[in-house]
C-alpha cells in the first residue's frame, strides 16, 4: 500500500492515477486521510469531484463503493434490502416439505444468506486491502430525511438491521462525499466533513491534466483546447465545459486525426464539448471562429 506521509505523497499518489490536484485539494486529502474526517466536495459537474474517490482507491489499492444518489433515495435503498424472492422460494419449500418449524425458518430467512448488502452496508465490511473508499456522489439530488440519516450514519459509522443487529464498521472507510450544488446541503453534515470547493483549473493545470489523461495529444493541439475550452467558460452558456469534456473533446479531435482546431472541426466536434442544443446554437457561423481567435491570441507570445 502506498504510503501517505506529506501533502506531496498525496499529490503524487493522486498523479500517479491520471489525477493533478491543487496543492489546497491536496491538502485537505491529506488530512481527510490523516483525521480519518469524510471529504466533501462540491463544484460544478465535470470538475473532477467523483474522479478523485477513483484515483484514491486505484492509487491505495482500496475497493471503491460508490453510492450514486438520486431524488427518493432512502436509508433501505443505501444500505440493506432482503432478498424477498429467494425468501418466498424458501417459504414455499418448506411448505412442500412439512412439519416446519416456523421459528427455525423465521431465523433462516432473515439471516445474512438473505441479505443484499447496498453500499452503505458493504463499506463498513472488514477489507484485507484496509477500509474502502466511499463514494457518496451527488449528494445533493437527495432529499433532507435521507441527509439526516447519513449525518447518524458517518457519525458512528455504523447502521442498525432490526432482525441482525448493529453493524459496526472495524476500520471507519474512506468517504468522498459530491454536490453539484443543485441545493444546498444541511450544514450540520457539512460540519461533519472537511470541504472543499472543487473550481475549474487555470491553463497550466488544464493543460497537465489533459497531458496526464491524453498523452498522446500533441502540445500544440493541447494548449489550442485547453484555450478554446477555457474561452468558452467566459460565455453566457447554460452549462460551461467542465474537464471531463475537455479529455473527451480532445480524444475525439484525436480519433479524427486532428492537428489544429479550426471552425469548421470545431463545428464537426462540438457535441463532444457541449451538451445543450441552445449552448450549441450560440456557436454557429461566426462565434466559433471568434471564440478560436481569442484562445489563439491568449496562446500568442507577449
């Protein structure tokens, strides 16, 4: 297992995956690591907040549990559900053979063999790698009574099945908690957690990811959209370009054999970078050709 003694072995670690943090960002991995806190991160979608709970467990060599979260979401769905199927198959078994004892078949069917364990369950299960690290991605397309548990849940780490007990996790895992900030989330989980707002990178820290996670990109072509990306950012958009389309855009430039971006290749290419009809229509005709004369004059010797 990779060993974390400073700030540096964080970043490092986290590069080592395809991951370039800030030195803030990883300072406060450090002492999520070091605490043993939950980390919360919140920042627009495609920042990097889920990517960084990949690259802690690729790079600890730990199991990643992810729990994606949804509006409706409850404490069931997060952590334990019976297997009712397999119940009835059992029931009906019994039944066929007779002479049940009932209290016996009552302690069968709510023993562990009929448990589906969710994420919230299996981070708290013994590891031989260490504790896992727990994904909480998304945090804020839940509902408040779902919070509220949660707040219990990674207080003790710990959750209660009436018919089993409670289960207690030996070695509390790793958690990453994530928000697009669709809303905002009740401060006493905030309380809980060290956070961190997870902003677009500036140029240089753009362009070393984009080296890190498409090396096969030549610089000249990398720095044309890292420009072009970061231009588009300054505009009225419904939803700006976050990082994860800047790999993507550039992967695709790629695949076509691209060596410099012009406007038609912008407008071939654009469905890769925006997501939105509207942002899309904004950039016909002429825009993208302004926009590009832009990013190359920013890329302009002074």
């Amino acid at each position: 297992m990779a060993k974390i003694d400073s700030i540096e072995d964080v970043q490092a670690l986290l590069a080592g995956q395809g991951y370039i943090c800030s030195r803030a960002l990883g300072v406060l991995v450090f002492l999520a690591l070091r605490l043993g806190r939950p980390l919360f991160l919140e920042g627009e979608a495609g920042t990097g907040k889920t990517e960084i709970a990949k690259a802690l467990a690729a790079g600890l060599n730990r199991r990643l549990i992810r729990l994606q979260c949804y509006e409706g979401l409850d404490a069931s769905s997060a952590v334990y559900e019976w297997n009712f199927p397999a119940q009835m198959v059992a029931i009906r078994t019994a039944e066929a053979a007779g002479g049940a004892d009932r209290a016996a078949l009552q302690e069968e069917l709510f023993s562990r063999e009929y448990l589906i364990e969710r994420p919230l369950l299996e981070a708290m299960r013994p590891d031989e790698n260490g504790a896992p690290v727990l994904l909480i991605d998304e945090l804020d397309r839940t509902d408040e009574p779902f919070e509220a548990f949660l707040l219990e849940a990674l207080s003790d780490f710990q959750v209660t099945i009436p018919e089993l007990g409670t289960i207690k996790a030996p070695k509390p895992p790793i958690v990453v908690l994530t928000s697009n900030r669709t809303r905002e989330v009740h401060d006493a989980l905030k309380r809980r957690c060290l956070y961190h707002w997870v902003d677009y990178p500036d140029f240089d820290r753009e362009i070393e990811i984009l080296h890190a996670r498409a090396p096969e990109a030549a610089d000249a072509l990398s720095r044309e959209v890292v420009a072009f990306v970061q231009a588009l950012r300054t505009e009225d958009l419904f939803k700006k370009p976050g990082v994860a389309e800047t790999i993507d855009w550039a992967k695709c430039l790629l695949a076509l054999d691209v060596i410099n971006l012009s406007p038609e290749v912008i407008a071939d290419t654009l469905g890769a970078v925006l997501k939105y009809q509207d942002d899309i229509q904004k950039l016909q005709g002429s825009e993208a050709k302004r926009i590009l004369d832009q990013a190359k004059a920013a890329l302009a010797p002074a």
